[in-house]
C-alpha cells in the first residue's frame, strides 16, 4: 500500500479499462488528480504492478472526504484488496480531519454495495440518472469518529440556477421541508429573488438580504424571524458608489416599514450557535448568511440552509455546486462544518455582519 504516483498512470488506465465500461477516468483527469487536484490515490502492488487503488477527494472547509472511485484487478478479486483499500482511505481521511465518508455506487453493482455496507457504510439517498448510461446512484456514508450523527432527510435540496440566488434557494429548501407539498421550480426562485433582492450587492446582479428573504416567507403564510448584530443597512459596504448606497439605503428602510406593518420580528443580537439549534429543535428551519471565502476562497456574501447537529458539527444544505471544480450536488448536501468553523464562518465583511432568518409554519417558542 502507497501513495500513488505518475509513473503509476498506466496501470490506473488499465484498471479503468479492465474495472469499468463506462465513466472512465482519462489519462488527463488522471494526470490532474495525481499532480494538481486536491485528491489522495492509494495504490496496492504485487510485483511492482498495481493490482487495485483508492481514489478520495478533499474540498471545501467541511468535514467530508468523497470516495470518488475504487478498482481491483479482476485477477486479485476475493482475497481482501478491496477491504484492505476501503480502510486506508478511511484512515487518510481521518488523517485529513475529515469525519464523514461518503461515496456513489451504481444501483446494478451488487459487490460493492455488499463491500462497502460490510465495512459499516449506510445508505441514505439515491441519485436518478448519474452515471453517463443513467443508471442510478445509491449514496452511502460512513461516520469515522464515534457519537456522529447520520444523514438528515428533514431538508428537501435544491440547486441555485443563478450565481445570485442563493438565497431564495435556500428559503425554497427551507419552505418545502415545512410544506412538503411546495413545488420547487425556477419561476419561484426568481420571484423570490425579485421581492428579496437589494438591488446592489458587490458586483452584478443584487443579492438578497435578510430582511427581503424573511418578508418574502412571511407573504407566504410562514412565520419568520430576523436577528442581525448590525442596525445599519446589510452589506452596505460592499458597493462603492454613493448612489447605490443610497438605493440600497431606501430599499432597506421600506422593506423596514413593510416589517412594521406586518408585525415581522425583527432583532438587533447575535443569535449565538446554541440559540440556532434551539430554533431548530422547535421546529424552525435556519437561514444563515456566511462568507464564502473559508469554502471557495472569494470573498461574497452566501445563503446556506441548516439541516441539522450534533455534538460537533452543524449540517447545511449549500445550494451552490462548484461544476467547476469538479463537484456534484451530493457535494452540497448535509455537509458537516465543525461548530467552531461554523461560528468562523458565519459573518461577512468589516463589521463582522451576522445574519440569521429563521422560518417556521407555526410559532415555535
């Protein structure tokens, strides 16, 4: 057992070949993930000839390893290369202060769903039309610390369209797990993000604040809440011309005014992480607003939903997927953040803006 390395490029092309009929991995996608990507290939030798390897990838400022792919010589099958592989990646990841491990498998691939279930992994969703011939994908995941809590399924996920409605995708989410019924479609999270925008945010189109995001539910028959530490008007910063902060002035008092008259909570605090999980017990579902930069290295503004706890870490539904990089909505979904990077992680800018909207069908306490 080793680390993998170019010299191996060869024998992981034969693996691909000899393992697999479709979803190969090319030689450049090999190239890239042994050189640039933030990946670890494992790889078990016989006679200086790989006979099976392991490949992880790493992403994000979560605590999630994805087992990507796993391939035996048909030569070397039944005598414990793939169990020997399964528990090194488990072991680099943990090494990797990853704590979860999740993985695809094909519906139609009996040995590995016998494998890896074997070794402890559980099943807990399933993805139509994954692979390149359809097939669908059941997706597993295994804890690798003790006293960790599973998958969640209270949160139905939806993926932003636009790389400005993050946060009408996250109320979407958030919306549909209290109204199962609640159908999840574009023309709703443009209309969301029409009554919720700001007009001006950093660049481009204008994102959406809290107080857009909490009015646009309560028109819906939701109960919501906003708590900021900030009474200024939210990332007001963020644009350098004097007339837009001015339209963004006036667009914040009148959403303030429609909050009166409606009877929106609005608070002035910091809801620490505890207070949230509170909420959530009670029955609200949490929109928290974060800085993107400890997940994708660009400092903007970002709407994630929360979809669970435990005793170290907070769950969240990201409705982006960075195609870019290579990853998939199971990426974005239930991703484990250790509390203490949580709390990092959620607040934008020079003042430090903290925002959380909590939605509810009823008051919850």
């Amino acid at each position: 057992m080793r680390a993998a390395a170019l010299a191996d490029l060869d024998d992981l092309l034969r693996l691909e070949t000899q393992c697999f009929t479709s979803d190969r991995i090319s030689r450049r996608q090999w190239r890239y993930l042994l050189t640039r990507a933030r990946a670890r290939t494992l790889v078990v030798t016989r006679a200086d000839r790989v006979v099976g390897y392991v490949l992880l990838l790493f992403s994000r400022a979560t605590s999630v390893a994805r087992l990507y792919s796993i391939a035996v010589d048909p030569g070397a099958r039944g005598e414990g290369v793939g169990r020997t592989l399964v528990e090194a990646a488990e072991r680099t990841a943990w090494a990797q202060d990853r704590a979860y491990l999740r993985l695809e498998i094909r519906r139609d691939n009996r040995a590995s769903q016998a494998l890896f279930e074997g070794a402890g992994y559980r099943r807990f969703a399933t993805r139509a039309d994954y692979y390149e011939d359809h097939m669908e994908a059941l997706r597993y995941e295994k804890p690798l610390a003790p006293g960790l809590k599973p998958a969640f399924d209270r949160v139905p996920f939806y993926e932003q369209t636009l790389d400005f409605t993050c946060g009408p995708a996250s109320l979407m989410m958030a919306m549909r797990a209290l109204r199962p019924a609640l159908v999840l479609d574009r023309a709703l999270e443009l209309r969301l993000w029409r009554e919720s925008t700001t007009i001006f945010m950093t660049s481009g189109h204008g994102g959406c604040g809290p107080l857009g995001l909490a009015l646009a539910a309560d028109r819906r028959g939701f109960v919501a809440s906003v708590h900021v530490n900030d009474p200024g008007v939210p990332l007001i910063d963020s644009v350098r011309s004097p007339e837009k902060k001015a339209v963004m002035r006036l667009v914040h008092e009148d959403m303030l005014a429609e909050a009166g008259r409606v009877g929106l909570a609005v608070y002035y605090e910091r809801l620490p992480l505890e207070a949230v999980e509170r909420h959530w017990e009670g029955g609200a579902v949490p929109l928290v607003l974060i800085s993107s930069y400890r997940i994708y290295q660009e400092k903007f503004p970002h709407w994630v939903v929360v979809t669970g706890f435990d005793a170290r870490f907070v769950y969240v539904h990201d409705p982006y997927v960075d195609a870019e990089r290579g990853e998939t909505r199971l990426d974005s979904i239930d991703m484990p953040i250790q509390r203490a990077e949580f709390t990092r992680m959620a607040r934008y800018g020079r003042v430090g803006l903290q925002a959380v909207v909590l939605v509810a069908e009823s008051h919850h306490g």
